[in-house]
C-alpha cells in the first residue's frame, strides 16, 4: 500500500496521542477514517482537529468503544464496512499500563490490562480481517511496545500482553503471506511517547518502597522517559505500512533496547536488576542496639 488516498483506515484509541497523531496524518493523504475510542470527549476534540487541519474532503466516523467487547467490536467492524464502503486498515492502537509486582497484583487489574492491550488486538484483527481481505487492499498494524522485545520488573501484567501481541502479529504475518489474499500486517514497538498512556495506568500500592518513591513520583518520572512526538511516531508507522515492514521500531530508545535484548537475550535480565537496585528507594537500616556489660553476662 503505496498511498492512503482514497482508502479507509479504522483506528482505535483514537481520542489521543498516537491514535489522534495517525488520524491527522492520514486524513492530510486523503484517507477516510472511522475512528474509536472510549473517550467520547477526546474523541470529539479529534475529529474538530482533522476536520480544521486538512484541506482534502474526507469522511469521519465515530464510535463509543470498549475494545475489550468482542460483540461491540464486531458490531463497530460491520458499521465501518456499511458506512464507508470498504475498510482497508485497521490500527488497533488502545493500550492501557499497569505496574505491579507479579506477587500483589490483582487478578481485576490482569483481567482489565489484559482485555485491552491483547484481546483488544484480536477481537480488532479478527473483526476486520474478513473486510480488509474482501477490498483486495488491506493491512493490519498492531501496536505493542519496545517492552514486547524487553522485560522489566514491576511491569509483569504489560510485558505479557505487549509480548502475546507480537507473537500473535508475527504469526498473523507469516499466515498472510501464506495467503496471498492482498493484506499484509505490521507489529509497532514504540519506546517512550508521548501519549495520555501514564494518566490512564495503574499503579499498584505494592510498587511504593519497592521500585518507587511513590506514585506521583513515579508518574513523573515515567512522563520524563516519553521522548518521542506522537505526531513523529505516527509518520514513522505509515511509512512502516508503506514499505510493508514487519516490524517497526519508533524512538531511539526503542532501537538501544531491541539491541541490548538481541545482544544479551538473558543476561540483561540482570543488568536490568542491577540498575533498578541503584534506583529504587534506599531501605533505611536497621538500627545498632547496643549492648551493656550486664546483658553481656
């Protein structure tokens, strides 16, 4: 796929950062957009930047959604094929994080980051496969993370899911390719941009004392971390999509990690410990009690 002109991309996540960033830049080419999120307000706020940013006419469509439903992301898969004529790219782009230890976390906030981050992924890939095969023209393009090629500790929950989505794209690739049937899919690995991503995370109690200060700290620190534009991270993914790339890195970092993980595909592990015992908070130490001559006998 050579030009967006014309064709009809589905994004989710769409109220913000890299969703919005993909919906402007494609809209700039012509492209048409049915666009997705559970934040009606941001949603709104999007479509009023696309429609005041580009000077060719295109069609918008919205869409309430929790990408954790199956049903209603099925459902918004039928819509977008009747209301548009066709779909030729899907971006299933929603992703929420979590930071917990493996030992405390909940089993609600597994079930929440995993509905979106991976089931997400499958329900959008699976609802719209059969549209973007039937337009003869179509390409998936799922976004994981520069943490689904590298773990780290207190991220369990959003390791597992950014990893399950590149396995599951890879092998939805090679499948494709077996295919022949004229659709194509891309994994994305960003590294640190910046999105809405750290105000809507999780971060478990357990994680204060532990791998941070606390909360607001941590936030904070996580923002500092953020160094690629969205509006760059998106420019980067459709040329991804236009060469047809299996994979796309976005972020220096994202390039430092994958090859530290390619160099050391175990041993990081602990140069990862390493550095998070130099950044973690100091325990304070047990005080020196001492003793008398008549506890001595």
């Amino acid at each position: 796929m050579k030009s967006f002109n014309g064709r009809v991309a589905a994004i989710t996540g769409a109220a913000s950062g890299m969703g919005r960033a993909l919906a402007l830049a494609l809209a700039r080419e012509g492209c048409h957009l049915a666009l997705a999120d559970k934040n009606t307000l941001g949603l709104e706020q999007t479509v009023q930047l696309v429609e005041h940013s580009t000077l060719v006419p295109v069609r918008i469509t919205c869409c309430s959604l929790d990408v954790s439903d199956r049903q209603a992301m099925e459902d918004w898969a039928a819509a977008c094929a009747a209301e548009h004529g066709q779909v030729n790219l899907i971006f299933n782009n929603a992703g929420v994080a979590l930071s917990s230890t493996v030992e405390g976390m909940d089993y609600a906030d597994l079930e929440w980051i995993v509905g979106i981050n991976f089931w997400g992924v499958v329900h959008g890939t699976k609802a719209f496969l059969p549209y973007l095969k039937a337009s003869g023209d179509g390409h998936v393009i799922n976004t994981s993370s520069v943490f689904g090629l590298f773990a780290q500790p207190g991220m369990s929950g959003y390791n597992a899911t950014k990893f399950a989505v590149r396995g599951f794209t890879e092998s939805l690739r090679q499948e494709l390719d077996l295919q022949r049937c004229g659709v194509s899919a891309t994994c994305v690995h960003p590294g640190g941009i910046r999105t809405d991503i750290c105000r809507s995370s999780r971060i478990d109690a357990n994680m204060t004392g532990f791998l941070i200060h606390s909360e607001q700290q941590a936030r904070a620190d996580f923002e500092k971390l953020f160094i690629t534009d969205a509006d760059q991270a998106a420019k980067v993914i459709l040329q991804g999509v236009r060469k047809n790339q299996r994979r796309v890195l976005i972020g220096r970092d994202a390039y430092a990690l994958d090859l530290l993980a390619r160099c050391m595909p175990a041993a990081y592990q602990a140069l990862v410990v390493f550095a998070s015992k130099r950044m973690a908070p100091k325990r304070p130490k047990a005080p020196v009690l001492e003793t008398t001559d008549e506890q001595r006998l």
